[in-house]
C-alpha cells in the first residue's frame, strides 16, 4: 500500500482520458488499494486513478461516516439516469479549497467490476450518486469546475496558478 501524490488543476494530466482495464488482476487491485489509502488520507470520499496520473479506469469511493466502507469499481459507468437533477456542494482533492454548487442527476444505475472482477451493478443517489458522477467525470479528463460559469473558472484558475507559483517561491 502506498499513498500517492494528488494532481492539481490546471495540471494537464487531469484531463486525460483513461483507457478501459483488460482485465482485474494483482496490478489493478494494487492500485485500488493504494487510491483507497490515498483517499483516506486525504480525507476525500472518493478518487479516480487520473487523479494520481494514472490514465486507467479505476475509482474508490467511501462515503460513510465511519470511514469503513471501502468501494473500488474498474470500467465504471453510468448505465442509466432517473429522477430530477440535484444540486449538491461538491468539492475535489484537485482542486482543494474550492467547493461550489453543481447540479446533476439525482438517482443513476451504475455498471461496473468490482476489485475482484466480478460485474456490478448498483443503484445510488444522495451522496454516494454525486460522487460516482464525479469520479466517473475524473476517468473522461473532466472536473467539476467544468460545470461552472467561464467567470468562475477563470478565477479558480488563476488562484490555483498563483498558490502553485507560491508554493514553488
Ligand atoms: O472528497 C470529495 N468530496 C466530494 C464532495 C462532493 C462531491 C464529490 C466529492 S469527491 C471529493 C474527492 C475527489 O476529488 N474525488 O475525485
Ligand atoms: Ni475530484
């Protein structure tokens, strides 16, 4: 198990598309695993592989209060929408410090394997369908901050910009 350096926007790497895993094996489940510590770490309740510059289709997502319901989906999409959109305050370990309002479908099937390779599939809403959307969004090169008005990316962008600047200083 490792914890793994997160990218953050407007890192270029973020907006990688990742290619679709072949097949579960030990490798792919290493990676699960060490998403999943760097998530805990972290403190994220979710995190997909481009997160980390890994450009494979691979989420972990725990969105219990505990912390102890560990979940890492391979190949995961969105296999069907329900319901009204719902807004929800989203926030992301790429972009840290920025949480804003975004709007989504609010109940979706999602298709997938689990960590040992067997499909999936799983109804979700509320938190849990909010933050397989976003992951899902990571593995298509996009972020949440897509979502929102040009003006407001044009700030996010430039502060991240000038922390990174800082950080370097
Ligand atoms: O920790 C996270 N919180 C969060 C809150 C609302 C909607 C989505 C998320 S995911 C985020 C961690 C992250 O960046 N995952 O990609
Ligand atoms: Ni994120």
């Amino acid at each position: 198990m490792a914890v793994l350096d997160i990218l953050h926007h407007p890192d270029p790497r973020l907006r990688n598309v990742a290619f679709p895993v072949e097949a579960v094996d030990d490798e792919v489940r290493q990676l699960a695993d060490d998403l999943l510590e760097t998530m805990y770490s972290a403190r994220g309740i979710g995190l997909a592989a481009v997160q980390v510059g890994i450009a494979r289709r691979v989420i972990v997502v725990d969105v219990s209060r505990e912390r102890n319901a560990p979940l890492a989906l391979v190949n995961p999409r969105v296999a069907a929408v329900h319901g009204e959109e719902a807004e929800f305050e989203e926030g992301c370990l790429s972009v840290p410090g920025v949480y804003e309002t975004v709007s989504r479908p609010e109940r979706i099937r999602i298709e997938a394997w689990d960590r040992d390779g067997n499909a999936v599939s799983m109804d979700a809403e509320g938190t849990l369908a909010a933050c397989l959307q976003h992951e899902i969004d990571h593995l298509d090169g996009r972020l949440f901050v897509d979502y929102l008005s040009r003006l407001k990316q044009q700030r996010i962008r430039k502060r991240a910009l000038k922390q990174q600047r800082e950080a370097l200083a």
